[in-house]
C-alpha cells in the first residue's frame, strides 16, 4: 500500500521549515514532490551544490524572438534558507530519494493572457496579506484572517507566528493546518460562485483548478512509477485539494488544451529585501531577516537577537552597553508574557530595543530595520548554473576587475588614471547601455575629470535584463557595441545623437563609433533647427573631454563640434529675437548651455566668436526679450566685455521700462547667483531703489518673478545681500537715530506682556 503525506506550508516560514524538516526525517519518503515549475526537474540538483547560497530563485523566461520584435516574459520562485520547500529539496538532496516539481509548467503560465493569474504569484492562503475584517467573500484571499479571528487575534501575521513559526517543538502543527484549511475550504464550497470568487483578478479561479489538478496528476504519476512513500510539500491552501479523490479524468478536462509557448529556466541570486511584502511579492513576509535569525538561532533567539542589535548601533558609534541587552531581552520577554505569546516576537523586540537600546530614538530603530529586520543578503549560484553567454562574461568581468556584486549599496570612487578603475568604468558604462543599471553614477567628492562616484547595488531583476539584452552580442562589450549602433539608427534627434556618442566613448566602443559618428555628422549637416544644434553641444563637449581622459581617439567628434559652433553663432540671432516667455525661458537655458560648453572646451577662437555673436545681440536690445537682454549682459561682464553694466541696468528697470519686463532683465542678469550683489554695491543700489520705487500693483505684478530670482540663491548668499541692505538703511555717524527707536507701543504691549509672563516678571 503506498502512503502519501501532503505537508501544507507557508512560502516562507521558519517554523514551518524546522517542522517540515522533522516531519520528513520521521516519514522518511522514497520521493518528494515541491510546488513549483516542473522545468526546474533538470535543474533541481544544483540545489545541493556548495556553491548554492539562498535566498535564491528559479526564474523561468521565454525567449523572445530577436531585438524590438516581443517582450520577454519571466517569473520568479523564490526560496530562502528558511522556505519550507527549500529545506524539503535539501532533505531530498542529502538522503538520495528523487525530488520533482509538481505544479503547473511556466509553459502555461507564462503564456500571455489578460485574463489569467499573474505566474510566478503564489496563491491566496498563507501566502497573502492579511485582512484586518475578513468577510465570508474573503475566505479564498485571506484564510488566515478567518483562523486568526477565531482564534481572537486582530492580526493574522501575529497569530500565524505564534501558533506555528515561534513554536518550540511539540507536535507536528501539518494535521492542525490541514484540518483547518479543509474546513475553510468546505464553507468557500457553500457560498455562491459570484460569492466565492468576490475579489480574485479574473482568471484566478480557473488557473487555481489547473495547477491543483496538474498537482494531482504528478502525484498519480509518482505512485505509477512504485513508488510508496511519497512526500507532498505544498501552500497549505491547497492540502485539501490534493487530499481529495478526484477522477483522474476530471484533471484531464481541467488541463486539456493549455496554450503553451517555450520557456528556459534557471536558478538566479535573490535578496531578503525581494522577500519582504513590501517589496510588492505576494507571499512576501514582513521580516526576512527576523525568520532567518528564528531559523538559524537554535537557542537563546531573543538574547542572540539583541546582541547582534548592539553591534550593529555600536558600529555607528553609538553607546549601548551590556546592561542595555540584558535589560533590553528582560524587557522584550515580560511584554511577550503580558501578551500571552509562547516567544517574544518581533514587536516585543523593536519595542525593547527602541525603549533601552535606542533610549525611545526613532532613527537607530530604522537603522536595525533595514539592516537585520529585512537584511539585504544576497544569494549565490554555482558556476555550473545555466546562464547565457552575455551572464557569464560578465560574472568574468566582474571577477577580473574585483567588483563584487552586492544587495547593499556600496559607493566606489574611481580613479581613471588607474589602468583597472578605468576598466571598471568602462564596464559600468556598457551596462548602463544595456540598461543593467547595477552602478548609478554620483557627484564626485574630488575635483577634476579624471574622478568618477558610483553606487552600486544589484537587484535580482538584472539577471533577466542581462538575458533580454543576451540578443545583442554574447559578450558585454560586444552586445554594447550592437545596441549602441542601433541606438544611433533610431536616435529622432541630433541631442539623441550626441548623447549616444558620449556615451560611446565613456564605454570605450570604438567599434561602434565609425557608425554613431557618420549618424551624428550626417544629422548635424541637415539640422537647421538651433534649439537642436544647441542642445547638442554640452554633451559634444563632455565627449571631447572624456576622450582627453580616457585615452580615446575623438577626431571625428571634434569635427563636428567645430561646425556646431559657427552654425550655432550664425544661426542664433535670428532665432532668439521676437521671443514670448516660454520661448524665451527654454533659450536662456540653452544659451547657458553652450556658455557652458565652450567654456570647457577652452577652444578661444570659438569662445571669441561667441562673445562676438553676444555682443552683436546685446547691440539691437529692442528686439531681445528681458530674459535673455539680462543674461546676456551678464556672461559679457563676467567675460570683461562690459563696463557700463550699472547704466545698462538703470536703463532697464528705469520708470519708464515696463515692470514685467524689467523683472524679466533682473532675473536674467540674476541668475547666475547673487555673488555679484554681494560684490557691487552699485548694482545692488539699483536693484533695490527699483524694487522700492514699483507702485503697489506693479510689485505685485512681479512678485513672484523677484521670489523665483531670489529664492534660486544660496542661503547664505540671501542672508549676506539682506545684511548689507540693512546697513545701507542704517544712518550715517552723527545724525539722530530716531527712526530705529519708533516704535508703536500700543501693539507692541501684547507680546511684550506675554514675554514677562513667560520669564516670572510682573508688567508694572
């Protein structure tokens, strides 16, 4: 006679796992069938390699036909070391007895269909977020709300800890949860159709009956094989149907037909933070890193759990003593107590550790969140692991260059003079045009082109971008080469371009910038548009002055960035002239673009020639709008090309200028900081005799013109400028002071009296 257990788990529960792991050790079954993706079967071995570190997943993606022709569809199952079904495949590794996955192919489920359940999304039961008032609709998306409800817990998660992961031993909890389910199940079975499936995405319900009777059929064909001890570890949700006598016909029916398309798998690293529920996983729980300390601390869990607490605020630089442990697990255990748990858990801890530890602070509680509540570990897989070239070029490159992959974001300062941190750019680069965004770049704390700041963290979801951009080339630098080519073909403006040619040569793609360089000089040639040509300019420039850094050949590039200017000098007066105010603010930011530019490009016939073109405008000021009169009359003071700034300015916000179009020139001329009104005491004098001078309604008018002028400055910059109008206001040494000392008593007594109150003095 075969015997077949069914254990109903949840995902991913520490308590479930040690229970699961002694309920095998006891039944000791000749094969074990998991929940999850029979493609996995040839791949289910590496599970017991020493080079497989959870958490994990098995990631099952279809393969799209070629580059822009079909989006690729994926799905994960995640395992952690404290997954039930983790530790089922590890028992059934190291006893020798085969082990297989039972539920519906990702074949099926990752067939495209609206009306079908999200694959890779674990059904409703243990698995879902709990429900704070279950009604009897909800029972299919919310079982624990009901069981903990009857059990007189407002919160299902709390319940579930103490009846099954906090337990310490006793007897096996799998009768209890099948009995349970079986009863939840039988009062779904009462209810109305409509009722029952009150809630569910459409399709929920028929993709349910699939998977439960591909389940089945696995188990029949298991016992076909003789088998007869065999071992059923699925979500508790689905014990009942898998106990139940169905017809092997009626499973037939449910499976007949099933759209099918092709699927690879493979095993990928994972991290704790895509286990917590807040990361948006369905069977996601609140605190990975709290069930992997449950799951490896086989003694003393709060004591171990505290301790590590201190050490983690002590390396801060924080105090916490011994004392504060002991007196923090006294604390945790008295709470658990109060409450009627069996273990304190992890409230009782936060609240102890937030109360001693962290003396009620709120920020080094946030810190042991993110540190060891979720704890952002990251998995591993064995070298023998399926993966597409471009995957394993890259774990070589990583290899080569010593840049580990890491879940935490880890800040690398590199420095391009040195032959292996200029590599490493360059990799980080090619795949940021692979859009593996695995390093994001940040301001760099040193000076100088040659210094670059990343940030690095790697996210589970890079495995499937490296495959879908596997089609571009099976190596990094090979895929880049191909991608940045057709970027170039598809670019829909010259700004596109130049963007794609800098980014060419940040990555060091001399392959692919004879390509991008004939796009870009073709497109510049036919471009009449200045908005265009000047847009195009910084990222030309940033271009040419990687190339100097990096060692790379920019001659073509140069080329165009010389034509560029004179289209851009020749072409800019009569486009910047007869400008409203939009148009006018969108050319004030290109003007200080290519100012910008060429500045850096340290080229002084091409600074000449556009200080030459500035003058030319600033000559015929009737035809400029305020805006661009004012900034344009800046950079040439900057320059050295002004000395009668101070008439041009009381020209502008004279009386007989218009007041919006005099705050129009202030702003301009303004917006490259306040320094200046720091500096020039008679350019300040102006500005404020102007701003004194507007009647009522015009400096309303204004208003906010001066307010986004003035509030663009520095803190610092406002108060210095405010300091020395005051002291303009203050009267000169001899003359009677009497203006400071007018003060309106009658309203000045209510607050003056209220201060006395405050300091104990009577008002006499």
């Amino acid at each position: 006679m075969s015997q077949v257990e069914v254990f109903g788990v949840r995902h991913h529960g520490p308590g479930s796992a040690r229970a699961l792991r002694g309920a095998l050790e006891d039944f000791k079954p000749d094969a074990v069938l998991v929940e999850g993706p029979p493609e996995a079967d040839a791949i289910v071995e590496l599970a017991g390699d020493e080079g497989m570190v959870p958490p994990v997943a098995l990631l099952a993606y279809s393969p799209a036909p070629g580059p822009g022709e079909g989006d690729r569809r994926a799905a994960f199952w995640p395992f952690a070391e404290f997954s039930p079904e983790w530790q089922a495949i590890r028992y059934a590794l190291s006893a020798g007895v085969p082990v297989r996955f039972c539920d519906l192919p990702a074949a099926n489920q990752l067939v495209p269909d609206a009306d079908e359940a999200t694959p890779g999304e674990p059904e409703p039961g243990p698995d879902g977020p709990a429900a704070a008032e279950p009604a009897a609709e909800g029972i299919r998306l919310d079982p624990l709300g009901w069981l903990a409800k009857a059990a007189g817990y407002d919160d299902a998660e709390r319940w579930w800890d103490d009846v099954v992961e906090h337990r310490g031993g006793g007897p096996s909890p799998f009768p209890a949860i099948a009995e349970a389910m079986a009863e939840l199940r039988a009062q779904l079975a009462a209810l109305p159709d409509e009722a029952a499936s009150a809630g569910l995405p459409p399709g929920h319900l028929r993709r349910e009956e699939q998977r439960e009777a591909h389940m089945r059929r696995t188990l029949r064909r298991t016992l076909k094989e003789g088998h007869e001890r065999v071992a059923v570890v699925c979500g508790a949700w689905h014990v009942p149907a898998l106990r139940a006598k169905v017809p092997a016909t009626r499973d037939d029916r449910a499976l007949r037909g099933l759209a099918k398309t092709k699927v690879a798998m493979t095993w990928v690293p994972w991290t704790h933070g895509r286990l917590a529920g807040r990361s948006g996983y369905g069977a996601g729980v609140r605190s990975p890193g709290w069930y992997h300390h449950l799951f490896t601390a086989r003694d003393r869990p709060i004591e171990r759990w505290l301790t590590a607490a201190a050490r983690v605020l002590r390396q801060e630089d924080l105090h916490v003593s011994s004392a504060h442990v002991i007196e923090a697990v006294r604390l945790a255990e008295t709470l658990a107590a109060l409450r009627g748990r069996p273990l304190a858990g992890l409230d009782e801890v936060t609240e102890a550790t937030r109360a001693v530890l962290c003396e009620g602070a709120d920020l080094p509680v946030e810190l042991i969140q993110n540190r060891m509540v979720v704890g952002e570990r990251l998995g591993a897989v064995p070298e023998r692991t399926p993966m597409v070239p471009l995957q394993r070029d890259l774990q070589a490159e990583q290899r080569r260059l010593r840049l580990k992959p890491s879940a935490l974001g880890k800040e690398q300062d590199l420095d391009l003079r040195k032959p292996t941190d200029l590599e490493r750019s360059r990799l980080l680069h090619r795949l940021r045009l692979l859009d593996v965004h695995w390093g994001v770049p940040a301001e760099s704390r040193s000076k100088g082109t040659f210094r670059e700041t990343w940030t690095l963290v790697w996210r589970p979801e890079f495995d499937v971008e490296l495959i879908e951009a596997g089609a571009w080339g099976t190596t990094v630098r090979g895929a880049t080469t191909a991608r940045a080519e057709a970027l170039a073909r598809d670019a829909a403006t010259l700004a596109d371009l130049t963007s794609v040619a800098e980014r060419c040569l940040l990555a060091d793609l001399g392959d692919a910038l004879p390509t991008v360089m004939g796009a870009l000089a073709d497109r510049a040639a036919v471009d009449t548009d200045v908005a265009h040509l000047m847009s195009a300019m910084p990222a030309i420039v940033r271009a040419l002055r990687y190339g100097d850094v990096r060692a790379t050949s920019t001659g073509p590039l140069r080329t165009v960035a010389d034509g560029l200017v004179v289209r851009v000098c020749v072409g800019l007066p009569p486009a910047i002239t007869g400008l409203d105010d939009d148009a006018a603010r969108e050319f004030l930011g290109h003007v200080d673009a290519v100012h910008g530019a060429l500045s850096l490009l340290a080229d002084e016939g091409h600074i000449e020639r556009w200080r030459r073109t500035l003058e030319g405008l600033l000559s015929r000021p009737d035809s400029l709008h305020g805006l661009i009169e004012g900034r344009l009359t800046r950079l040439l003071l900057d320059a050295g090309r002004l000395d009668d700034v101070p008439d041009r300015m009381a020209r502008a916000v004279s009386a007989g200028a218009a007041p919006d179009r005099a705050a129009a020139w202030v702003e301009g001329f303004l917006s490259g900081g306040g320094l200046l009104l720091m500096h020039d005491e008679a350019l300040l004098r102006l500005v404020d005799e102007w701003i004194s001078g507007l009647p009522a309604g015009s400096f309303t008018d204004v208003l906010p013109l001066l307010r986004r002028t003035f509030g663009a400055f520095p803190a610092a910059e406002r108060r210095t400028i405010g300091e020395r109008l005051r002291r303009r206001d203050r009267p000169a040494a001899g003359t009677s002071p009497a203006h400071e000392d007018d003060v309106d008593e009658h309203r000045a007594a209510p607050a003056a009296n209220t201060a006395l109150r405050i300091l104990g003095w009577t008002h006499s």
